[in-house]
C-alpha cells in the first residue's frame, strides 16, 4: 500500500471521530451510537467526548450524580459542543424545536432540598471558543461550600467557568438558568484569575437566582492579573437577588473585567447594599460595561436602575450605545 494511500485514509479516521456524536436518552442503556441505542448516562457520555464530538441529549431529566458527591456535576471538555431539545428522532441540529419540551441539567441529588444539592451543576474549564452548551435548563445548584474565593464549591452553582491559569472562551446559547445558589455568582462563575474566563451568552436567561454574597446571577471575576470580559446578547435577568450585583457583579483589581450587554432585558432583580441590576467594583479604573439597547425595570436599589460602580466618575465606568 502506497504511503500517501495510507495517510488519506489516516486523515479520513481522523475526520469521522472528530465528527462524532454521541446519543442520550434518559433511561437508555445503550452505548451511544445511535437515537436506538442512546446512553442514558449523561455524566459518562460527557467523559467520552474528545474535542469535536457533538453530544445531543433528548428531552428529560438528568442529575449530576445518581448518588451523593455534591463535588460530580456535568463536566464540558474543550471544544465538545453539548446539544438539548431533542425528541429523539432528529438528524439534524436544525429540527430541534426550541420550545417543545425541556432537557434539565439539575444539581438535585441526595434528600429532597437544596441542603445536600450538587456544588456545580456544570463545570467548564481551559474550554475554548469551539466549546458550546445549547439549549438546557440548568437548575437546582448550590454553591455554599465554606470555602476561600473563588473556588468552586462556593461559586456557580449553575456553571462554574474555570480560566484560571489558562483560558476559558465557552458559548452558551439558548439556556435557562434558574433557581441556583451560591456565595459568588449563583448562576455562572467567570473565573478568570491569572487567566482569562470570557464566555459569550446568547438568547438565555437568568431568573430566581440567588447569591449569599455577590452577583446573584454573574460573578466576573478579573483578579489576580486575570481578565473577565463576558459578554452577552438577548439575554433576560429577572427576579436574580445578591448583596452586591443583584444580576451581576464584575470585580477585578489588577486585571480587566469588562463586561458587552447587547439587547438584554433586567427586570425586578434586587441587591441587598449596591447594583440592582449590576455592581462594578472599580468601576471606570478596571471594569468596563458597555449597554446597547438594554431595558431596566423595577430593580432594587434603581441606582439609576442600571450601574453602580465603586468611583465617583460614574459616567467613565459605562458606555450607553442605542439606550432605551
């Protein structure tokens, strides 16, 4: 066999595992290959994946763990693309029907409650811009560990986006994240410390998130040197509480945290001291909140009902392009 007959037909192996796509169904037992033969075992098809894989999951209910280790959650490797809202007879992306049904990630393991709920309900870590989470609710977090800043049993309860020391550049588009805990950022975590974590958000939404501390939906963190710069289009926050940051708060130090909202809607979030829609802490010095075309309704404190910065130069700290 002559070398360059070899080497095409390496390529071509090549070329079909990078397109994989792996097959879940909730209460399957198969290995994955097909709609017929779909895993029921979500956790585990996750773990398969190589960057390149589709993983598609039908409409259900999946939990991080079937036992009782709050520290398992949904794991995303770089460059896996994770699909929900099948009905499990599509061959196509394309025939999903966005609204039909629902495919739940949720962190409700253990006794019924929130005590004893998964940590994290997803975990994304050094993922890169080819990295996609698509169409989920991602529910019933609790990040209430006691634990130093930052790490991941007290931050993002719903999806915690580790670029610590390396990258983090995910999309996750049309997702709901609600109900989830946490001390820092309840909903999602962007740890960009000595690193970079800079997800884009599009068509998603926040609701009845809850933080302890901070950022009762978003916690962006730049600090440490590190940069978060997320930002997010067609996106809707409502009824997400925290101290600082009802919906988000952005922080850094030494770093960079600036954060695009492009059309998003904020509407009834609450902080208990500062931001009821979203608390920068250092304002026009580190972060920086770009707004076109956003809404702001009903949020408590109104703090002109869309920005609370930490420096007396409020107008810096904020760029108002197409404002409702």
């Amino acid at each position: 066999m002559k070398p360059t007959l070899l080497v095409t037909m390496f390529l071509a192996i090549i070329c079909q595992v990078q397109s994989q796509i792996i097959f879940v169904r909730q209460g399957a037992t198969g290995n994955g290959t097909s709609w017929s033969d779909a895993s029921g075992d979500l956790a585990a098809a996750l773990g398969q994946a190589t960057a390149g894989t589709q993983v598609w999951v039908a409409y259900g209910t999946y939990k991080t763990t079937n036992g009782t280790n709050r520290n398992a959650s949904f794991e995303i490797k770089d460059g896996v693309k994770v699909y929900g809202n099948f009905n499990g007879t599509e061959t196509s992306i394309q025939q999903r029907i966005q609204s039909a049904s629902a495919t739940i990630l949720t962190g409700e393991i253990g006794q019924p409650g929130q005590n004893d709920n998964a940590y994290n309900v997803v975990v994304v870590k050094n993922a890169g811009t080819s990295t996609l989470i698509d169409g989920f609710v991602i529910t019933a977090g609790n990040a209430n560990g006691l634990a130093n800043e930052a790490l991941h049993t007290r931050c993002g309860g719903g999806i915690y986006i580790d670029g610590e020391n390396g990258s983090s550049k995910p999309t996750i588009s049309n997702c709901e994240l609600r109900k989830n805990l946490g001390r820092d950022g309840a909903a999602v975590y962007n740890n960009g410390r000595r690193g970079e974590s800079s997800p884009v958000f599009v068509n998603c939404s926040f609701k009845n998130n809850e933080a302890g501390l901070d950022g009762g939906a978003i916690y962006n963190d730049g600090r440490l040197k590190g940069k978060s710069n997320p930002t997010l289009t067609n996106c809707t926050f409502e009824r997400n509480m925290g101290t600082y940051g009802g919906a988000i708060c952005n922080a850094t130090e030494d770093g960079a945290c600036n954060l695009t909202l492009d059309n998003c809607v904020f509407n009834e979030n609450a902080a208990y001291l500062r931001g009821g829609a979203v608390f920068s802490l250092n304002g026009d010095e580190k972060c920086y909140t770009e707004l076109l075309n956003c809404k702001f309704t009903s949020n408590f404190p109104d703090d002109q009902n869309m920005i609370f910065t930490t420096t007396s130069s409020r107008d810096s700290a904020y760029k108002i392009a197409g404002q409702d």
